[in-house]
C-alpha cells in the first residue's frame, strides 16, 4: 500500500522567498559597508552595484520560478503541476541568462565576478531557505 500524498507547502515556500529580501538587503548592506571601509568614505560604489545587481538578479528569477511553479497544486491537477515546474525553471533560466547579458552589456562599470558571486550566494541562501520547509 502506497503512502498518501503530503500537502502542498505553498505558502511555506512563499514566506521563504519572502525571506530571501533580506538576504539581499544585508548582502548589498555588507558590500556598502565594505566598500566604505576600503575606500574612506568617498567610493564610486562598483563593489555595491555589483553586488546589489547579482542578487537582485537571483531574487527575480527565482521569485519567477517560485510563482510560476506554485500557482498549482492538488492531486487531481499532477500533469499540470509538473508542466508548470518545468516551465517556472525554463522562466528561471532565461531571466537568469538574459539578465546577466543585460548586466554585463549596460551596468558600467561592475566587477563581473562580484556579480557571479553575489548571484550564487543568494541561490544558496535560497537553497537553504527551502531546505528548512519540511
């Protein structure tokens, strides 16, 4: 005998990526204060945008991802749940893609690695966010 299926967790995945502003708030908070540090008081904040840009990416997309792949739920509606997984995570990674060409394109003048970084850290302050919905 087959177990049944749990609940859909939706409003817990949604407070998680609620959260995620945070993350990204203290995130750009800290490249701020570091860049502050670094330069006196008087810097051209390219550590900050960078940063801020980085994250601000990974929060569109996978607020993205979240909405589309959520919007569904129940066990009558399982070949729609799995259609809107993939399509959420198809949104995901052409935001992601055409984002960082965006970024790379027209912010001037960034650190393109402060943006990389900055965008996995939030993918895996997003990761950790979710692994705590059970």
């Amino acid at each position: 005998m087959t177990a049944p299926a749990r609940r859909s967790q939706k409003q817990q995945v949604y407070q998680a990526q609620k959260h995620a502003v945070w993350w990204l708030l203290g995130m750009t908070a800290l490249a701020a204060a570091i860049e502050m540090l670094m330069s006196g008081g008087a810097g051209s904040w390219v550590i900050t945008k960078s940063v801020a840009l980085g994250a601000v990416l990974n929060f569109v997309a996978h607020g993205t991802f979240t909405w589309v792949a959520y919007r569904t739920t129940g066990a009558k509606a399982r070949q729609q749940v799995m259609l809107n997984m993939y399509l959420g995570q198809m949104l995901k990674w052409l935001i992601t893609l055409a984002g960082f060409a965006l970024i790379f394109i027209y912010a001037k003048p960034i650190h393109a690695a402060l943006v990389a970084a900055a965008y996995f850290v939030m993918q895996l302050c997003c990761l950790v966010g979710l692994m705590k919905v059970r």
